[in-house]
C-alpha cells in the first residue's frame, strides 16, 4: 500500500522530495501502487523505494538514484533513466517498452521475468551483460 505522506511529498517537486530523503535517511519510501506517470522525477534520490505495481509511464528519471529499488510489476513503458542509477534495483515482472537505459549503471540490476520489453530495451540489456 502506497504511503500518502510520501506520495504527497513526491507531488512537490524533486527538490522537495530530495530534502525530505536528507532529512529521514532510515525511511524506506512507499510508492507502491500509484499512478506517477509522466512526472519530471530527474535527480531524484529514489534509492530503497517500493514502487512494486506503480504506473511510471513517460517518468523521467534521467540522472535519479533508483539504487535498490523495487520496481517489481511496475509500468516503465517510455520511462527515461539515461544516467540514472539503478544498482541492484529489481525489474522482475516489469513492463519495459520504449525505455531508454542509455549510460545508465545497471550493476546488479534484477531483470527475471520481463512481462513485455521492446527490442530496443532488450539490445540494450544484452550488450550490458557481463
């Protein structure tokens, strides 16, 4: 269940959003199952967030920290991570069409059982693998 504080505070602004992570670093946030699609969330430190089952179509995450996060189920069609990191984040079950992963750091990155992914994701994804 998503958190509504958190899903308030991520609705203000990036700045916001990264003030708040400074100022509770031991909170894991819960966006779990909400609709953030087409939000500018670039620079975002989204690092240890639940976004399990969350609409992220058209998202902008160019530059944001994902590291860990949980994007198990969610929908990342047309979602931008070009220079995000995304180290040890978990894809399973998710739907990645159109994504753009250009120069973004996939260390570790979960990716088990794509639901849908676009060939131009997948190329991407092989040409990654150690």
């Amino acid at each position: 269940m998503p958190n509504k504080e958190h899903f308030g505070i991520v609705q203000q602004g990036v700045e916001e959003w990264n003030q708040w992570r400074k100022e509770n670093p031991e909170i894991e946030p819960e966006l779990s199952e909400i609709d953030l699609s087409d939000l500018k969330l670039n620079n975002a430190n989204l690092s240890d967030t639940d976004l399990r089952r969350s609409n992220l179509r058209n998202t902008d995450f160019r530059g944001a920290s994902l590291v860990r996060a949980d994007l198990r189920a969610a929908n990342i069609n047309k979602a931008s991570f070009n220079l995000a990191k995304l180290r040890k984040a978990n894809f399973s079950e998710a739907y990645l069409r159109e994504c753009d992963l250009s120069e973004a750091d996939l260390t570790r990155a979960y990716f088990l059982s794509l639901i849908h992914i676009s060939e131009p994701t997948r190329q991407v994804l092989v040409s990654r693998m150690p």
